[in-house]
C-alpha cells in the first residue's frame, strides 16, 4: 500500500492545506505561491502515474485515491477562485466543473455495479477538458499583474490573463460536453435495459 506512487499521491492530499494557506497569507507573492503549489500537485499527479507503471506498483489504494485527491485540490481551488473573484462567470464555472465531477463519479461507481465501467471511462475529449481546466485554474490563482521577463522580452500580463480565462472557459464547455456524453453512453443502464 505505501508504494512511492501511493506516497506521491497523498503528498498531493497534504498540499491542499498548504496550497490554502499560501494563497491568503498577507504577502505580496501570495498568488504566485499558491499557483506554485497547485503546479506542483498537478505535476504530482503525472508523476505518481507514471511512476505506478514503471514500476509496476499499481494498486488498488492508488486506483481509489489518486481520482480522489485529483478532485480533492480541483474543487479546493475552484471554490477559492470562485470566492477570490466574486463574479458569476467564474462561480458558475466552478460549480459546473464540482457537480460534474461529483455526477460522473456517481455515475461510474453505478455502472461498476454493473460490470460495465469500461463504457464511461475516461475520453479522450475528457482529457482535453482536464488539461484546459488545470492550465485555466493555474493562471485564475495566479493572476499576473506584471509583465513576465523571458530570454529576450517581457510578456504582457493581459495575454497570460486572456489565456486563462479562455482556457477555464473551454474547460467548462468541455466539462457540460463530456458530461452528456457520458451520461448519453449509461442512458441504456439507467434505464434498465
């Protein structure tokens, strides 16, 4: 059970207070450094898969609670934008991507029931909408407010700010899209035929 993948995944459930309490400390790099700890959760996450295939230490712990701590720090930092920018273009969002996870979780554990997991696993247009929900909610946290310095060049903060409030907006038309989707793909169980 406390195979490095296992171990990797439940670092990730301890930054979630720490990822919390970054983002509201009084300093002036506060956002950076709870948009710092979400990356580093989210390249947890790669991690830990990776490395339970690689090694060949997948189990049944780390099938239970990797999914668990994904959701766990997604909707930890849903609501905290939600609450940080007080508009409803964001809370509606967030409280679009929460009910879905917790609907198609339902909806998977149901169809285990019945011996037909495989029907509602994950898209690929599923994974789309995960890589477009991480990439909005980093730039939602971090918020630039000052050009970023690269190589040759400063990068506007407004393109950065523009990127991310995209990306969160692509994720949550995926997040409704892939929710049909699935749900369309159980119909026939739920129904009971």
């Amino acid at each position: 059970m406390w195979t490095i993948p296992n171990q990797i995944t439940l670092f990730r459930i301890i930054l979630i207070p720490v990822f919390i309490i970054v983002f509201y400390l009084p300093i002036s790099w506060n956002h950076f450094g709870a948009f710092a700890v979400f990356w580093l959760a989210s390249i947890s996450d790669a991690l830990d898969g990776y490395l339970a295939r690689k090694l060949n230490q997948s189990s049944a712990f780390g099938a239970f609670i990797d999914p668990v701590a994904d959701k766990l720090m997604v909707a930890t930092a849903l609501i905290m934008i939600a609450v940080d920018f007080q508009h409803w273009y964001i809370a509606v969002p967030a409280m679009l991507m929460i009910a879905r996870e917790i609907f198609i979780s339902g909806l998977r554990e149901f169809m285990s029931s019945r011996g037909k997991r495989s029907i509602v696993a994950v898209s690929q247009l599923g994974k789309y909408k995960t890589a477009a929900q991480m990439l909005g909610i980093m730039g939602l946290i971090w918020q630039p407010d000052y050009d970023i310095p690269l190589i040759f060049f400063h990068f506007p903060h407004e393109i950065l700010m523009f990127a991310a409030y995209a990306f969160y907006f692509i994720a949550t038309i995926l997040t409704v899209w892939t929710m049909l989707e699935y749900f369309k793909a159980a119909w026939p169980e739920l129904k009971g035929e």
